[in-house]
C-alpha cells in the first residue's frame, strides 16, 4: 500500500457511498445520473482490483492512522444524534429544559493496549495520544473554519444575543492584535468575527505539539 494514503478501501469506499446517496437525488439531470455511474463502475473496478492482504503486519502506527482515519464518521453523526435527541425532547415535553448530559463516549485500545503487545510501549501511548489530539483539533478547526464561510449574517438583520456580544468584546480584549485578526471581517457580522477568533484560538493550541 501507498505509504502516503494507506487507507485506499475505506477511501473508495467511502466515495462510493457518497456517489450512491448523490444517485438518490430526484432532481438529477440523465447526464449527471451517468456521471455518477460512471463513478460507482470505477470505484467498484478499482475496489475489485485492491489487493486486500496486506504483505506483512501493520505497525501500531499504521493502526493508530488507521484508527483516527475511521473515526471521522462518529465525528459527524454524534453531533446529529444530540440533536435529533434534543428536538425529540423538545416535541415531547414543550416548554421544559432538558440539560442533556455527554452519553456517547468513545475510547480505544489503539497505542495503549498493554495485554503483551511487545511493540506497545510509553513512547507509543503517547504518540496515539498526540495524534488522537491532533485530529480532534483538527475536526474542530474544519468545523470552525465551514461556519466562518456560512455563517455571515449581519447584525443589520439579524438581533445579535447579547451574551454573544459581551463574549466577543471580551475575547478582542484579551488579543492585543484582534483588530489584525479582524481587519477583514465585517464589524456587523458578528457571529463570523467569533468564529474567527475560535479558529485563531484552536490553531494556536494546535501549534504546540
């Protein structure tokens, strides 16, 4: 396998998976529907093609990418299952507030299962840890970064919380150089300038590794 993308089955097929939802679309024009055939026949000739044993043994390492790899798909249904969990609430008991506690949490043995693996050892522990921090920095700055480039209501139109201005006022104050960071950003687009500084503030924490 690529040592640059070792992972080309759970890419393919996550590629197919989207092109098979993207055919579900009623709106399809005939030679969008063909593209998207197109691109089920090649993924599937490409997965068809894939050698599926591996020559040797995957490293922890290679477990650990592995691992993190897989993990982006918890990444993006949890958030949906909260939310679905909190409109059904919301329908079933109209007016109460619900403080929703975290009941999904997610671990893994990878880099830190100590049941003989002689490969297992403190320097790997903490390597799994620091790439399980890194990608979950990661996620969060993606995240960040794609309500940035949606989230551009003006205050002009939209009433501003004010627990949202009072947080905003205190984190420019708290950066020296805010209005650098800021320059850009519409001083009416409230919501974007936060995000802004969430972005700044994530990728500074993800600087120290």
């Amino acid at each position: 396998r690529s040592t640059l993308f070792p992972y080309t089955t759970l890419f393919r097929s996550r590629r197919l998976r989207s092109a098979l939802s993207e055919l579900d679309r009623a709106d399809l024009l005939p030679r969008e529907q063909e593209r998207v055939m197109q691109q089920i026949r090649n993924e599937l000739a490409s997965l068809w093609q894939i050698d599926t044993l591996r020559p040797r043994r995957p490293t922890v390492i290679e477990e650990i990418r592995r691992g993190i790899y897989s993990s982006q798909s918890p990444w993006e249904v949890v958030p949906w299952i909260y939310r679905d969990l909190r409109h059904a609430l919301k329908r079933t008991y109209p007016g109460h507030d619900f403080l929703i506690p975290t009941f999904l949490i997610f671990g893994s043995w990878i880099g830190g299962d100590r049941d003989g693996n002689p490969y297992v050892d403190a320097g790997i522990t903490m390597e799994a840890l620091r790439r399980l921090r890194k990608a979950a920095l990661d996620y969060h700055i993606q995240a960040a970064q794609d309500l940035v480039r949606s989230l551009s209501l003006s205050e002009r139109r939209h009433q501003v919380s004010k627990a949202l201005l009072q947080a905003l006022d205190q984190a420019t104050k708290r950066l020296s150089h805010a209005d650098t960071l800021l320059e850009e950003v519409n001083p009416k687009e409230i919501s974007r300038r936060w995000l802004t500084i969430i972005v700044y503030r994530l990728e500074q924490t993800a600087a120290f590794d």
